[in-house]
C-alpha cells in the first residue's frame, strides 16, 4: 500500500456552480453590508456627541448670539405670544366679485388698534355656503417677523396701522360668506433704554 492521499473529485453540473456562485455572492454581500453598519453606527455616535454638546452650547450662549445678530434678526426674535392682545386687532373679511363668474376675491383687512406692534398674526380664513358648511379653509399671514419681496411675508404690523390682504377663490354659485379667526398673535418687545 502506498502512503498517497486519497484525491476526492466532486463532479457538479452548471446548476450547482450557479448555486455556489449566487450563495458566495451572498455571503460576501452580507459580511460587506454587516462592516459598513458597524461603521455606521460608530460615526453616528461620534456625530451625535457632537451635535449635542454643539447644541448645549448654543442654548448656554443664545443670549450673546442674538447680540451679535444684526438688528432686522435680533427684533424679529425679540417677541411673545399674546392672546390677550387680540381685542387691539380688528378683523373685517368680504368676498369682492371679478371678472370671472366662478371666481371671488377674499379681501382681508386688518387694523392694530393697541400700542404694541404686531409681530406675527396668523388668520385662517373660512368660506362658508348659506348653510354654515366651510367650502374652503386658507391660512393668512397678516404680519410676519421681517418684510420679504413676496406676498407671504408681509412684515410687521404697527400700531395704528390697517392692512389689506386678498385671495382668489373659485366658489361654487349662490350664497357664501367669509370669516376670519385669529390662530397665532405674537407682539414685539421693545428693547428697554439703557
């Protein structure tokens, strides 16, 4: 007898080189997708850490970042909610016909009459049919933080001061109103004299 290895020679066909083929695929598929994940979560830690500790800081330091901040910012930041102001704020809403018969015009006017400027007021203004059913619901922004060259950012609103605002709207035929409801107010602090 000699003392060779014995050599084992498995025959496969092409349906199980493909088998080997796609499971080793697989196999390495999963082992790559398992070290990136591990790597992920590593640089997320790291990250989150970060952005926490970065955000701790801005809260310990947002009085002296809105000092540094230029002056159109700082006051806009500079306000509070004040519900109790809302008897100062007169709301009168009317449809206005156009020259389309399926359309109206929703015009909004609004009047500050405390003495403290309005800051932000939001409106949602309601059309309803004769039955008191709403048709359709569109928030207005009467008065924003800060005045932009677009329709939505109006500015602030001073006291004393009445604005116009209109919509277009396509209603159906026959008899419908308007209604407006305050749903945010938010008025400006002055800075006290040093």
């Amino acid at each position: 007898m000699s003392g060779s290895p014995t050599v084992i020679v498995r025959k496969g066909g092409a349906i199980s080189a493909l088998a080997h083929g796609f499971f080793g695929f697989l196999a390495t598929c999963v082992i790559c997708a398992s070290g990136l994940g591990f790597y992920a979560m590593t640089v997320f830690d790291r990250q989150a850490t970060r952005v926490l500790t970065l955000g701790g800081s801005i809260l310990t330091n947002l009085p002296e970042w809105s000092a540094s901040l230029p002056p159109v910012l700082s006051d806009a930041l500079n306000d509070q909610r004040a519900f109790e102001y809302a008897p100062s704020v007169k709301t009168h809403v009317w449809l206005a016909p156009t020259r389309r018969p399926d359309e109206r015009q929703a015009v909004i006017e609004i009047t500050n009459t405390g003495e403290r400027t309005i800051s932000l007021l939001a409106l949602n203004v309601s059309i309803e049919n004769d039955d008191g059913v709403p048709l359709r619901s569109v928030r207005a922004y009467a008065a924003t933080p800060v005045a932009f060259d677009d329709e939505d950012w109006q500015g602030p609103l001073p006291p004393g001061a009445t604005r116009k605002l209109a919509w277009r709207l396509r209603v159906e035929d026959g008899d419908v109103e308007a209604h407006a409801e305050i749903v945010d107010l938010r008025v400006w602090n002055p800075k006290p004299d040093a």
